[in-house]
C-alpha cells in the first residue's frame, strides 16, 4: 500500500507518512504533544486552566518562545496517532483556544531516547 492510500494528503497525513517511514510503530500508543499559541501570558494561563480540568488533558505546560515571545501551551496525550483523531483533538483544543485569542500550531510526538 503506497502512502497516499495510507495517508490522507495533507499536513497531518504528511507528518504520519513521515513517522512510519522513520520506523515509529502508528498502531501503538504514544505521548504526542499539541501546540497552542498565545500572544498573551494570561490567554495561554486560561487555556492552561480550563484544559487542565478535562481528563484527557493532564498533562500541560506553558512555556515562552524565545525566538518570537509566543505564549506556547503544551498539552501532552497518550493515544494513538490516528489522522482522525489528531484532527478532532486539534480541533477540541482550537474550541478552548480561539475564544481566548490562541490557536493551533500542530503537534509532534518526542522521539525516544
């Protein structure tokens, strides 16, 4: 099976493609990160808060880019890395971050050490 019949064609799709040509087992459970963006230290303090109160969220962090003073909020998930599912949990946390002035910024999974 080619990976344009794997994968759909997009972002997500891409990263995916990426990922089980690197070898990373995508049937597995893994920790992937999402990134959500804030201009202001308080926006990204209140998506930390109201994200941190649902269970498939427990794991957060903010952190301050040094490159372009970005408010970034981590949000750390064990899943699987699906193309549906990484899309709708995107969404999910753009539903939080857009009416506090943030938005989405794709996520990554750490490679193992």
């Amino acid at each position: 099976m080619s990976n344009q019949a794997q994968f759909p064609n997009d972002e997500n799709g891409e990263l995916l493609a990426d990922m089980a040509k690197a070898g990373i087992d995508l049937s597995q459970l893994h920790v992937i990160d999402f990134f959500i963006l804030f201009e202001q230290k308080q926006d990204a303090e209140k998506f930390e808060i109201e994200i941190a109160k649902d269970d498939l969220a427990p794991r957060t962090q903010i952190q301050k880019c040094s490159e372009t003073g970005v408010w970034e909020v981590i949000t750390s998930i064990k899943m699987v890395p699906d193309h549906t599912l990484l899309g709708q949990m995107e969404q999910y946390f753009e539903s939080f971050a857009n009416p506090l002035n943030g938005y989405g910024d794709g996520w990554g999974i750490m490679a193992e050490e």
